[in-house]
C-alpha cells in the first residue's frame, strides 16, 4: 500500500540557495522512487506568507505526515505555521554538510533545533532526523513514520466484533471495551452467537456455498473425503461473517470459536476463520479482542494476512518455537513445496480445518497486551524455518532473533497473554514509531 506524505523544504535566501535546491529535490526524489506519494511544493519555502498558503492547501489533504526539511537555517515561523494548521505527525528532517573550513552553506541542524524547541514549548509533538538527502535509513524512517500514522488513523475508526464471549479460565482474552476505545479509539462490538450468527448461519441457503467448495476443492487436499455436511457448515460461517463484516463495517472479528460451534452447529470454525485471515479480515480465537486487535495492526502494516496463534512447544535442535493453532492459519502462508491439506479437529473430530506447514521467511510478532493492567506492545522478529511438520493442522517453527528458551522465559516471567500474532516482513521499526504515538511502552522479545 501506498502511504502519503506531505514534504516541504524550508530555507533562507541568505544561504546557499542552489546546494540547498539540490539537496531538497534529492530527498524529494528519494522519497518518491522508494513507493511513496509524495505531496508539497517543488520549490524552497522561503518566508512565512507562502508557509501559511500552503499550510492551508495541504490541511484539505489526506496525508500521514509532514516532512519538514531543513534545507538550509530558519528560525520556526514556518515550522510552527505549517505544523499548527495540519493535524498529522511532523518530521523535522536536517542535513549534514561538508566541514569545508569555509562558509557554513546550510546551517540546517540549528534549524530543526529551533524548530523542536517551539514545538516542545507549543506542546507539538514531533520526530527529529539527521541524514543526508538519499540516505536508505532516512528514507526507512519516514516510511515507518508514515506507515504507523496511517495504522493510528485506521485504529480510530476500526471496528472489532466481538462473537460471545471468552472461555472460562481464559484471562488472556478478557476484553476491556473502554480501555481499548480511550487508548487505540477502537470500538468492540458485542455479537450474540446464539441470537445472531447461528441463526444466520442455518438460513444460508445450501448452494450459497457451492462456488466457494468448487474453488477449494481444486486447492485443498483432501477436501472431499471430510464429512460433507459440517464442511458446507463451517464454509457457510465463513460466507456469513464475511457478509456480516461487510454489511456491519467490521474491521476483525474475536470469536468464540468452541464450544458452541462444535456442539449447536456440528462443525468447527477453524477453516472458516482461515479463510476469513485470507480474505484480510483478521479473526482470532476464544473472543480474544486484543489478539484481533493485533492482527489488524499487523495487517495494516504488511498488507498481508495476519496469523493468530499459540506458542506450543520448544524445539531445542532448531533453537525455534513451535507455533500450532488448531487449523486458521490463511492459506497464503502455507509452505508452496507442501501440499495444503484439510483435516478434522483433533479434539472434536470435526471439520473444517486447514492442514499445512508454514513457509520459511522472515516474520514479525506482536501482541497487544493488558497483562500488567496498563496496555504495552509486545514485538520481536525472526524467522520461520523448516523442519518436519510438528503437529496437525496449521503449524510452524519460529526461530527468533535470540535464543528460543530466553524468549519463553520473558514471555512466562512477563505473564504474557498466550495468543501471538505474526505476519511476514520486518515491520518493527513501524510498530515502535505506533507505539510511540499511542504513548504505549514496548516490549521488545528480540532486541
């Protein structure tokens, strides 16, 4: 996905205007080749006049942030101005100049420093950079940056349904609706499972799943040796929550996934919970709201599907985790030099779930956790490697980036919830700039 970002570069005609010109239209032009839309004036901003003209133009816009770059020194006229009047998270990007014995040509450093100092004594937060023009890590940071205030901005307006209510015993997945509205401006909304979904569920009409079996049946293992019954069950939960969160605007759905529909429905919510992560609209298990939570930010951030699973058992040879959650894994993840399988659930002998192992490559993990009573962010990174597949249905082996055993002593120590979302990519420099915008600590399981 493609984020947008406003960039002004700010400067004083009695520096070196044409090295500063060059140095705006390089960062300027690495901006846009790295993906992002890049909105704001061509030219140097030279006075304030043409600051608030532009400050107005640019409020109108639907961008993440204001990349204000410190061409050469001004004092924080234009900063404050255009700052003030665009309600977005603000860069203040300087550049580094030769030490020439010479004239000081840009001056861009004291520029920003004039800038914080007025933001700070403003109440205005920001973000501070000190690269050259092309630099990959400046680049990196404003689209991390970028990326965490779109997530901000999509959590304000997210919907999570919240389908019954959490098991028994299952303290990780106790929900805190207004907790969660007055940190992420997230709202859970409460879905009867008895009095709403399964009703639904049983008048769907029977050949309402008939394209989506046929579609499946050329992709799945297996597919037609299950009990045909409960397999159209659990694809007609599937239709109906995908309708639901289309009709209702839910953004993820945290759904008590046994034992009702095992027991009312005869048929299991696996499958239809794997296909709903595949189609980008993140379900997590036994009503654990902050695991749907998570997922979505996850989402956001990768533009992938989103995994929520459990930590299962440890394998000291491959110095890994094993990951393993019943069967709803989305099909995206699966290893392509496997096979994708169904199966029944393990407990209940019931289908639908998926059946696969999950591909090597580098992932990063999350949880939105309450386990102290105030809420944190959880992340760390490593990778998925093969090995010979642990258990049945939807598994992997997670390899961090330090030791397997010293991640499961932080995770027990900490009282960490037992539900971990994880999607591909390294996404964590975005999560801690989320973090810092939600004024949320962080923990880091991989520092």
């Amino acid at each position: 996905m493609t984020d947008r970002v406003a960039f002004v570069p700010l400067a004083r005609p009695t520096f070196d205007i044409p090295y500063a010109r060059n140095m705006a239209e390089t960062a300027r032009a690495a901006l846009s080749a790295s993906g992002l839309d890049v909105l704001g004036p061509e030219d140097l901003v030279e006075d304030e006049r043409r600051a608030r003209a532009l400050a107005s133009e640019l409020s109108t816009q639907p961008i993440e942030l204001l990349v204000l770059f410190q061409a050469t020194f001004a004092d924080s006229t234009m900063a404050m101005a255009l700052a003030r009047a665009i309600s977005v998270p603000v860069l203040l990007w300087a550049v580094p100049e030769p030490h020439t014995g010479g004239r000081l040509r840009l001056n861009s450093l004291c520029g920003i420093n004039l800038a914080a100092h007025a933001f700070t004594r403003s109440g205005i937060r920001y973000h501070t950079l000190y690269a050259p023009p092309d630099s990959t890590a400046a680049v990196d940071k404003v689209h991390a940056l970028a990326a965490a205030a779109r997530v901000r901005r999509r959590l304000a307006q997210a919907r999570v349904a919240r389908v019954g209510d959490h098991p028994a015993g299952f303290d990780t997945c106790e929900p805190e609706a207004e907790a969660l509205h007055e940190v992420f401006g997230a709202r859970v909304v409460q879905v009867d499972l008895q009095a709403e979904l399964f009703p639904a569920v049983r008048s769907l009409p029977s050949d309402a799943v008939d394209p989506l079996l046929d579609d499946l049946s050329g992709r799945l293992q297996g597919l037609s040796t299950l009990d045909a019954r409960a397999t159209r069950g659990t694809l007609s939960i599937y239709r109906v929550l995908q309708e639901m969160a289309r009709d209702k605007v839910f953004d993820a759905y945290a759904i008590r996934c046994w034992p009702e529909f095992f027991t009312d429905l005869g048929c299991a919510a696996c499958g239809a919970m794997s296909l709903l992560n595949d189609a980008m609209i993140p379900a997590s298990c036994e009503a654990d709201v902050n695991g749907a939570l998570t997922e979505l930010i996850l989402q956001e951030l990768s533009g992938e599907p989103v995994f929520g699973t459990d930590m299962v058992s440890l394998d000291a040879g491959l110095d890994a985790v094993v990951l393993w959650h019943c069967g709803k894994a989305p099909l995206s993840m699966a290893d392509p030099d496997s096979p994708i399988a169904t199966t029944i659930h393990s407990n209940r002998r019931l289908p639908l779930l998926m059946d696969f192992s999950l591909r090597p490559g580098r992932v990063t993990v999350a949880r939105v956790s309450r386990a102290t009573g105030e809420y944190r962010l959880v992340l760390g990174g490593g990778e998925i490697v093969a090995g010979p597949k642990p258990f049945s249905g939807t598994t992997g082996y997670l390899r961090f980036d330090r030791p397997a055993m010293e991640v499961l002593d932080i995770i027990l120590a900490e009282g960490l919830e037992h539900h971990i979302a994880l999607t591909y990519g390294d996404h964590r420099p975005a999560l801690r700039v989320l973090a810092d915008l939600l004024d949320l600590p962080v923990l880091d399981l991989t520092p």
